[in-house]
C-alpha cells in the first residue's frame, strides 16, 4: 500500500540509502523525507491540471469588509493549492471571467462563486502509481546532495524526474475526450 513513508523510501532507497519507518523518527533521513515529501508532492500537483486532483466547490462569501475593485469576496477551500477556473452556477461549464486572488481570498464579479481547482492529496493511496514514480523521483533529486554530495547523481535523478513526469502527464491526462466539434466545412 502507498503511504508518505514508502513513497519517500523509494527515494531514499534509489539514492542508495536505508529505508525509514515513520516520518515521526530521528535522524537525517527521515528529516528530509519529512521537509521534501508535502511540499514536493504540493509542487507536482500544481504543475500540471492532474485530473484525480481536480475538485469543485462553491466558495461561502468572506465575512471580511471588501475593499477591493471586485463586488464579490469568497474564501477559498483550505485544500486549494491552485484555482483552475470559476464556473457557472447554471450548467457548470468554465466561465471567461475576470477574477483574482488575494491571499486566501477569490475575487470576482460573478456570484455565485464555484470554483474547479486542484486540491491538496492528504491520502497517498489515491495517486497513482506512474504520478508516484515522478513524486520519488523529484524528492530523490532534491535530497541526494545533501546526504550524498553527488552532484552528478542529481543530475541524472533530476532528468529521470522530468521523464517520468511527461510519462505521467500523457498517460493521466489523456484520461478523458472532449465533445466533438462539428466539421465547419459542413456547418457553413
């Protein structure tokens, strides 16, 4: 079963070291495990529009006075890494709007305030595998040096990540078809 701790000891293990038990342990390897998985797995997930990280949500208003140009001020979810689009309240589709945000605040001129965002991963067995091996392999590449000073070992992890990310991305987002649009050589 996938979990933070044997995620982050396929990193560890492909850098040459032992594996840990528990995030929670003593000493450098579990450090480093603890300081790059959340934020390394934070990262991977807004790089991309990962579509088992995608959730929708209607935002409550801010209780906060609005002192901004925008007539509407929501409160994003505490699960919002990054705010794909707003989208309609009628058929739920993506809205061209202008709209902003303002530390944990969504500004905006349409109401109500949906949002499609990409959303924090707190359970790991819900990522999938090849999203896993590109996760390793990043944290792999940001704590080799500081156990093992190979700069070059870095280098090589770092390109291993950047393939097993485009792996990653063709094979997860290609997970879904959009309408067909008519031919316009027939709709004249």
């Amino acid at each position: 079963m996938i979990s933070e701790v044997s995620i982050c000891n396929m990193a560890l293990t492909r850098i040459g070291q032992s594996r840990i038990t528990s995030l929670s342990q003593t000493g450098v390897l579990a450090e480093l495990s603890t300081l790059y998985y959340e934020a390394t797995l934070n990262e991977l997930l807004t790089a991309y529009k990962w579509p088992f990280a995608i959730a929708r949500q209607q935002l409550s208003s801010s209780a906060e006075i609005n002192l901004t140009p925008f007539t509407y001020k929501f409160q994003l979810p505490v699960n919002s890494l990054k705010v794909i689009t707003m989208i309609s309240g009628d058929d739920y589709s993506d809205l061209t709007v202008d709209w902003e945000i303002e530390g944990d605040k969504l500004l905006s001129d349409t109401s109500p305030g949906i949002i499609k965002y990409i959303s924090t991963m707190p359970n790991p067995t819900k990522l999938p595998q090849v999203f896993v091996e590109a996760l390793y392999l990043r944290i792999a590449s940001k704590m080799v040096v500081k156990i093992t000073q190979d700069q070059s070992l870095m280098g090589m992890l770092f390109q291993e990540y950047v393939a097993a990310f485009q792996s990653a991305t063709a094979l997860i987002g290609g997970n879904s078809q959009a309408k067909a649009q008519p031919d316009e050589r027939w709709t004249s």
